[in-house]
C-alpha cells in the first residue's frame, strides 16, 4: 500500500571531468532544498479522418524529450559558489611581509590601491594618520584627506601585510560543471530510508547572485538548473532506491 512522503535528505556530489569519471571523491554540499527531477514527455498522436471517427486520437506516441531538475545549495563555500558562477576554487597560500617604501601617487579625497591587501602599520613619513589619511586595511586602500598636510602626487608608503588564508573563486573560467550526485534521504512520515544516484548532472546557475543582500532577505541562495545524462553502458540517468512497492 502507498504511503504518504515528505523527504529530507543529504547531498553528495562528484566532480567529473570531461570523459565523465570522477576526479576524486564526494563531498557534502550542506543544506540544499529542493532537490527536483522531471521527466520531460511529448507526445504525438495520429488523428482520425475517417467519417465515423473524425478529429479523434486513434494511435498516442509518447517519447522521453529529456531529464531535467533544479537544486537551491543554501550554504556557502568555495567550491559551491565557483559552481554557481562556472569558475574554479583555489586555496590562497600568499605568504605575509613588509614593504619599506611602496611608491603610490596620492589624489585628493580619493582611494588609491596599495599592492597588497589586509594590510596594517601603514605609515608616510611626516603625516598622521586618520588626520592626513585613512586607510581600508582590508583592501589595502589608502585615501589622502583634503585639508592635511599632505600634497597630491608620489608618496612612499610602508606598511605590513598579512599572509593569505582562505579561497579565492575565479569567476565565469569553466563553462560545463558535472557531477555525480548521491542522495540519502529519509520520509519524515515514518522515517524510511531512501536513496538516489545520479550518475552525471551537468549544473547551471539560474539566477543572479547577490553580494549585497536585500535588507529583507534572511540568506543568500545558491540556485541551479540540472541536466541529468545517461552514461554510456547505463539505461537510465539515475535510480531512486527503497520506494514501498
């Protein structure tokens, strides 16, 4: 006997490369609702000209026009967002230092870039700083402070940086993502466990991605479209197991 569903379930996901074997491992992708499939149909029918049964369908062929889905990632991490905006992660190892005397030319009121970023001590000999100038040590931005005693022009800046940590994504430099996916999941009915395997989903983002959040959003989403594929030997792009018969 059928029985009612509502599913939670844990993500895990493959990348693949281009011959659509795994590179590596999988991997959680955190908290990611709904995770959708659709199984695209069209159908073609033979319409009746016979007199007793004119404009009536006498033959109906239906045909698999394709396997699609959706999938909202609602954590952020490197690799989930270089998903998101078809680019690549990678671990920043940048070591920390001191520059003596970094040659910057000073505009008035304006931010000027230093070479480095998450900087700290910054200093121009005879000025003072937060009177002369300010600084964004964050993104290593210094800004002459019209009215103080500094002139516009070339200036020497010393400073300190720190070493890198974290990732960085470059954005739009990997135009297919694929991946296999594996689904654990449970119906919050009963507690039966089911599962899924995909074994190649190629992803696409489907939606803008805000870096300044609405003053009413709770979160940002990550959100995509899927493509499911069969491989080749397969018959079928995936399996959904432990439904009750």
């Amino acid at each position: 006997m059928g029985k009612a569903m509502s599913l939670i379930g844990t993500l895990y996901m493959g990348l693949l490369d281009a011959d659509k074997q795994l590179v590596g491992g999988f991997r959680k992708v955190g908290n990611a609702y709904p995770f959708s499939m659709q199984v695209a149909t069209e159908q073609k029918s033979q319409i009746s000209r016979l007199r007793e049964s004119a404009g009536q369908n006498i033959d109906t062929k239906t045909s698999i026009s394709g396997t699609t889905g959706s999938m909202t990632l609602r954590e952020w991490d490197a690799k989930n967002l270089a998903w998101a905006l078809s680019g690549e992660e990678s671990e920043l190892t940048g070591t920390g230092g001191t520059v003596a005397a970094e040659s910057v030319v000073l505009v008035s009121g304006e931010w000027v870039k230093l070479a480095n970023r998450d900087v700290s001590a910054v200093v121009i000999a005879g000025s003072v700083l937060d009177t002369d100038y300010e600084v964004n040590a964050a993104l290593g931005l210094i800004r002459m402070i019209p009215g103080g005693n500094l002139t516009a022009g070339a200036t020497d800046v010393a400073y300190t940086y720190a070493a890198e940590s974290g990732y960085k994504v470059e954005i739009g430099t990997k135009t297919q993502i694929r991946v296999a996916i594996l689904l654990d999941g449970e119906n919050e009915y009963d507690g039966s466990a089911i599962s899924g395997e995909f074994d190649s989903v190629v992803l696409a983002s489907s939606a803008e991605i805000n870096f300044i959040s609405d003053p009413s959003s709770e979160y940002e989403e990550l959100p995509f479209t899927l493509s499911f594929e069969t491989l080749s030997g397969k018959s079928s792009p995936g399996r959904i197991n432990g439904i009750s018969i």
